[in-house]
C-alpha cells in the first residue's frame, strides 16, 4: 500500500494530536504544524498526499494558506473551520480547496473525507483495500464482510476488526488490555472480557474450518491468529 501523508495545520496543539492519533491509527503518516508560515516552507519538501489546513491561525490563516499551496500544487486540501457561514465554506472552495469540515468535528467525519477526496484525486481503491486471505477465510475490512468457506458470514463490525486484527498479524500474541487499546481504542471503558466473549463468538464461527490456521488462546497472556 502506497504511504498516504497527512499535513495537519492548526494552531491548536489538542486538536492536532486528537487527528494525529486517529489518521496513525488508520495508517496515515502524519506531520504537524502549528502556522502556516511553516507549513508552507515544509511543503515541497514533505509533499503531503492531503493536506487539513485551519482557517483562524495567526500571521497567517489558513485562506492564505491555501493561496500558497495552490501557486505549486493541486494537492487536495480540506479546510478546518470553527465557523459555518456560507461565505467561509463559499470561499475556501473558490480559493481551490476541496472540502471543509466546520468545528467541532468527529475524527471518524475527516477519515471519511479523506477517503473520499482520495478517492477521487485518483488513488486507486486496491491501495486502500485492507483485506486478508487465508485457507477458507477471507477478511475484508474495507466492505465489513467474512467469507468462510465461499460463504459471506454475518459479522458484527467489532467482531470483524478483531479478527482483522489477529489476522493480519499472525502468529503474534496480544493482550487483552493491547486489543481493547488497538481494536476498541483508547476511549473504549470497558474490561478484558468484552474480548473474551467477541472471541467466543469468532469461534463458533470459524472452529473447524481449516487445519492451516486458527484463533488460539495464549494462557495467561492473550490471543493469537496461528498459522501453520
């Protein structure tokens, strides 16, 4: 998969690492700065795939910014404003952006934008598509669908993530404290056996299926997807 780099300009510092812990999370490479005087000397050289550009910055705000940005380079920009007025959104497009997202946002809202506008500026799908085969099973977390044995099973999401999880990385082990972080995420208040029943649930859907792999548990210390 091609790596996908974020610029986040903002002048807020929680703002910032709140996007920066999200885009890490789905696989971004993500650079911060906190004006935009320094973002656009850092441009050429750190040639974003999308830059998230604050408006209300000061020296320079993010409307000149986006002025900058534009004189070298059609790389798409989505523009972060604290304001809705139509004359904001009216002009950040007119002034080449390609999207805006109006704070207060949720991380989840951007990821979708970005993925759309990459979508369009011509990435292609199979570089984004984060899918897993093995013997009798499929994964495939870009459409939410389990395939075992050429059938699409019934999967709830949170199921699925986790067994991506596992999959994608077999034969490591994992805390239960590891997956609550990594597959639930570190806002998720929960307790170890929100893993142990998703588990249980994966195992009666996938026990018996092939001799080539297999959703084991590490006494005393986790899960792990086994391969042979």
């Amino acid at each position: 998969m091609a790596t996908m780099r974020v610029m986040v300009v903002d002048d807020d510092n929680n703002i910032c690492e709140y996007l920066r812990l999200y885009l890490e999370k789905e696989g971004y490479v993500v650079e911060i700065f906190h004006d935009g005087k320094s973002a656009v000397d850092a441009f050429s050289k750190y040639d974003p795939t999308i830059v998230l550009l604050d408006v209300m910055m000061p020296n320079m705000d993010g409307w000149q910014v986006c002025r900058e940005l534009r004189k070298q380079s059609q790389v798409p920009i989505i523009m972060l404003t604290a304001k809705g007025e139509t004359f904001d959104k009216v002009l950040g497009l007119e002034l080449g952006a390609d999207d805006y997202v109006v704070k207060p946002f949720e991380a989840k809202e951007v990821i979708a934008r970005i993925k759309a506008i990459l979508r369009r500026s011509g990435y292609a799908d199979n570089e984004s598509v984060k899918k897993v085969e093995f013997e009798k099973l499929t994964i495939n977390l870009t459409n939410y669908e389990m395939i075992v044995n050429g059938k699409a099973i019934d999967t709830p999401p949170k199921e699925l993530e986790l067994i991506y999880h596992l999959a994608s990385n077999p034969n490591k082990v994992y805390t239960r404290d590891q997956l609550l972080d990594e597959v639930w995420g570190f806002d998720y208040y929960g307790d170890s056996r929100t893993v142990d029943v998703h588990v249980k649930r994966l195992r009666e859907k996938l026990e018996g299926v092939s001799d080539k792999w297999a959703l084991k548990t590490v006494w005393g210390v986790g899960y792990k997807f086994e391969t042979k």
